[in-house]
C-alpha cells in the first residue's frame, strides 16, 4: 500500500517544485473501469498528492 504523508517532504526543494509534476492516469478498457473503479480513483488521487508535496495544483 502506497504511504501517503499530509506534510511537505523536506526532501523536496524548491528546485524540484519549479519543475512540472506528470500524472499520468492509464487508459483502461470499459471493462476495467467498470470492474476496478478503486484503481481509476486511485489514480486521480495522485494530483491530490503532488498538492500535498507542495506543487502548485495548476502546475
């Protein structure tokens, strides 16, 4: 299962946070999506963990 922190990991710099953060959310046949909805959910969410890190949502 993948940790999720709510805080800023100070690993990060402001060096890392000027770049772009690239979700990428897989295309799925109907069938998985239908199927496996905790999947799809799962990975919309990553934009709600960039946030958390620290991007800006719009970048």
């Amino acid at each position: 299962m993948l940790m999720v922190s709510n805080v800023a990991d100070e690993r990060l710099t402001t060096t890392h946070r000027a770049k772009l953060a690239y979700i990428y959310v897989r295309q799925s046949s109907v069938h998985q999506v239908r199927q496996h909805q905790e999947s799809t959910e799962l990975q919309y969410r990553l934009v709600d963990r960039a946030v958390r890190l620290g991007w800006p949502h719009e970048r």
